[in-house]
C-alpha cells in the first residue's frame, strides 16, 4: 500500500458531529469511503491527487467523463459516490484536466 495512504491522523483530532442538515448518505462503507477519509483526515487545506491516486483509494477506475469533463468534478450529478467523498470532507474539486490532477480544496 502507499506510504501516503498509511499516514496516520495526530492524536486529539476531533471528529465532526453529525448534524440535521447534514446529507443522509453514509460514507462508512462503499468506493468513497477511502477517499472521504483521506481527505477529511488532511490538515491541509489544498490537498492535490492524481487520478491515479484517486482511483488508488477508490478502489475503482474514475469514469471516462472524470478524465475529460471538469463538469463531472465540479458540477457533480446529486448521488454521484464520488463527489460525496470531497463534498462531505467540506473540500470542493479543482481539476486540472491535461495534468490529470485534482487539488480538493477545504471549504470556507
């Protein structure tokens, strides 16, 4: 597994409450639920993965509209999995299509 992937989160970290505006769908299990984690897990507040490194913690390849629309990250279709993954780590999407990257940005 990559060293990346192993990086552990600092001790005292606390977790977020859920609250009533919250969306319903869990994350604890499926193909978002790595890249949820990871994400919510990173003290930065731009964390930037290659589709490579994306499908690496989804477990699946990312569809063939990911890799040439930006719509498909920033405009995400309502019970898109994936796009549950950033939006619930409070990040928005920032593709750089032709790098092949993804900066996933902490929300204000």
């Amino acid at each position: 597994m990559f060293a990346w992937i192993k990086r552990r989160r600092p001790a005292g970290r606390e977790v977020l409450e859920t609250d009533a505006t919250a969306p319903e769908r869990s994350l604890s299990s499926g193909n978002s639920a790595p890249l949820h984690k990871y994400l919510y897990d990173r003290y930065a507040d731009a964390v930037v993965l290659t589709f490579a490194e994306i499908e690496d913690l989804a477990g699946v390849a990312l569809p063939d509209l990911a890799r040439r629309s930006s719509d498909w990250w920033t405009a995400p279709e309502p019970d898109s999995c994936f796009a549950d993954s950033w939006i619930q780590a409070n990040r928005t999407a920032r593709p750089n299509i032709g790098a092949r990257t993804v900066a996933f940005v902490r929300a204000c």
